[in-house]
C-alpha cells in the first residue's frame, strides 16, 4: 500500500543509490526521503488521497558535474478508487528519463 518509487541508472546498468526523493500533493509537502542501496524509497505508507502529485528526484548530485538535468519531476494524478498502491518508477541515464506506473 501507499506510494513508492525506485530509481534504475541505465547508464551504469545499476540502482541509483542515495538519491533525495520529494512527494507533493497539490503543492504541498507530504514527505522526503532518499533512495537505499537498491535505489527505492516508499514514500507513504496507507493508500494514497486522491488528489495531483509531483515527485521530485535530485538528480544533479547523483551525476555530479556531467549532470543535464539537476532534477526531474515526476507529476501524476490519484483518482479516487484508483487502487491502495502506487509504485513511480525512475529509468535514469545523464541525458534521458523514462518512467510508468508499475506495480
């Protein structure tokens, strides 16, 4: 249950680690957190309100100096009845993102 996300450096072909990740529900803060080793964070943990919500990753000093974007942001919507889960992935390279709705 809640919202979680992880982030995958395709670059590297590995978890982006140590990563500062922000959670906002129509512009206001719900929680920050960081990714493990693994490159994961859950960022709530009970089903998520509805509402508009926008995860912002750090990503400027997980790539340092080579880095094109310093952060990427993530907007996603919550439709009441939309499920107790959702999972953001993050695919990361320094000059290109990806992401879905996984499970």
């Amino acid at each position: 249950m809640g919202i979680s996300t992880h982030i995958l450096d395709t670059s590297r072909g590995q978890p982006a680690a140590d990563v500062s990740v922000r959670l906002e529900r129509d512009g206001v803060l719900v929680t920050e957190g960081r990714t493990d080793r693994d490159g994961r964070v859950r960022l709530v943990n009970e089903p998520p309100s509805p509402g508009t919500y926008d995860l912002t990753f750090a990503v400027g000093p997980y790539f340092g100096p080579e880095a094109f974007y310093p952060q990427v942001v993530i907007t996603f919507v919550v439709q009441p009845g939309g499920g107790d889960h959702w999972h953001v992935p993050l695919l990361l390279n320094p000059f290109g993102y990806s992401t879905y709705r996984g499970s």
